[in-house]
C-alpha cells in the first residue's frame, strides 16, 4: 500500500461512513462454506453482491493484498481509502465489501480490524 495524501476532510468523513457500512454487510461471507474453495466463496460473495470484476484472478490477488495490507499494520480506513484513490471503478460501498470479504475469507484473524 502507497500512503496518498486525502485532500477533502468532508471526502474522508464519507467514506469512513460508507467504508464502515459495507463492512458490516460483508460480514457473513464464510459461515458454512468450508466444503468450497476460499476463491470460490470470495468471488461468490462478490457476486451477491453485485459487484463487477473484469478477472477473478485480479480479485483474489487484490484480497490477498488487503490481508498484506492489515498485516503491515494499515487500518480497515487506510486500505479502503487506497482503493477508492487508486480505481475509479468501484463506490465506497463496494470498497468495504471487497475488504470485509477479503478478511472474511483470506485472513480472518484481522477480523476485529473491521468497524461493527
């Protein structure tokens, strides 16, 4: 993760809100799936929940990269704000899903690092 300068105060408050919110909701990914594999059960969460991706490969390197980013030390905020300033493709919203999935299923020993 590369620390980028957040212009926007009232920019940050709203995200943290929406970030926060879909985190909540992603929060169920995993319970009684342990007969799927982890990348089936992460993308399929995606897909409930409408959120497009061109390459399920890409996907699953950019959970994996969450978890190294929580590993590393950087707040469920930080990670999301990262996200939101690197892709224009996806709302805040989705961000925290894509986090919370990501933990959910790739490293949920960070699962206290989400807002609840």
């Amino acid at each position: 993760m590369f620390p980028k300068t957040v212009k926007s105060a009232a920019r940050v408050a709203a995200v943290t809100a929406v970030l926060g919110v879909a985190a909540v909701g992603g929060l169920g990914v995993a319970n009684a799936t342990s007969h799927r594999a982890p990348e089936e059960v992460y993308l399929t969460a995606l897909d409930q929940e409408g959120i497009p991706y061109g390459s399920a490969y890409y996907m699953v390197a950019a959970a994996y990269a969450v978890c190294g980013d929580f590993e590393s030390g950087y707040g469920f905020y930080d990670i999301g704000l990262d996200v939101l300033s690197e892709s224009s493709s996806y709302s805040p919203y989705q961000v925290g899903f894509i986090i919370a999935d990501a933990v959910t299923v790739y490293c949920p020993q960070y699962t206290y690092a989400l807002p609840i």
